[in-house]
C-alpha cells in the first residue's frame, strides 16, 4: 500500500475534498508541481490549473482550481482556493460565456483592466478545458 496524507480543498463557501491521497498534481507560475506523502513542509500558491490527485485507493480524478494557497505540514496539504469545481459542477455555456467576455475585453483594453480580463480568460479555459476532456 502506497503512503498517503491528508488533502483538504476548501473554498470560501464550503469544503470541496477531504480524504486521504497517494498523490496530487498542481501548477504554479514557475510550472508543474507534485506532492507526495511525507513533503516538506511549504506554503506556495497556484495559477489556475486542473488539478490532478490520486486517492488513497489509487482512483485517479481531477479538478478545476482557481488562484490558490497551498499550504503543506506533516502528510496533511490544504488548499484554499478562490473556486475549486470537480467537471459535473462546471456549467459549460457559463464558462464559454466568460471566456467570450474576456476575450472582448482583452480586444477592448483601453476600457477594461487587462490583467483582470486575461485571469478570467484564463479560469474559463481551464473550466472548459477540463468539461470538454471529459466528454469525450
């Protein structure tokens, strides 16, 4: 049996995962990054990304998260996130509308914030791209 710890993702509204994992995958600005049991302890943070686990069953699954904090201690990681959404909570004509929203902004940058506009760009990528590996 592999070594797991404890995965906690929590958003402000409520607790999205809270289980054992062998595993998770994740992505911050200098790239992709892996936690395994027994890591060193660490706080870093996260641009949106999917995010990738494998429980304490060896079930792989995956999640669509937003700008996070991870924070890792002795075999327990949190990761408290903006949004965190498994693909059957995505609502995929929001996502495309937001990327479609962010897309006219960013082609409008004198009127909209640009780095505001390519962060939503971003997140509904992520979203849609998750939504779409899945429904296949």
């Amino acid at each position: 049996m592999a070594s797991t710890f404890l995965l906690k993702i929590i958003t402000p509204n409520h607790e999205v995962y809270n289980s054992e994992v062998e595993k998770v995958f994740l992505k911050n600005t200098d790239g992709d990054f892996e936690v395994l049991a027994s890591h060193e302890n660490m706080i870093s943070s996260t641009i949106p990304c999917i995010a990738k686990f494998k429980d304490s069953k060896g079930v792989e699954d995956q999640l669509f998260i937003s700008t996070s904090i991870v924070h890792i201690t002795t075999n327990e990681m949190t990761i408290c996130s903006d949004a965190a959404e498994f693909e059957e909570d995505i609502d995929e004509i929001r996502a495309e509308e937001a990327m479609t929203r962010a897309k006219k902004r960013l082609e409008e940058a004198d009127k909209y914030n640009k780095d505001r506009a390519e962060s939503a760009l971003s997140r509904a990528k992520q979203r849609l791209i998750l939504k779409k590996s899945n429904n296949k």
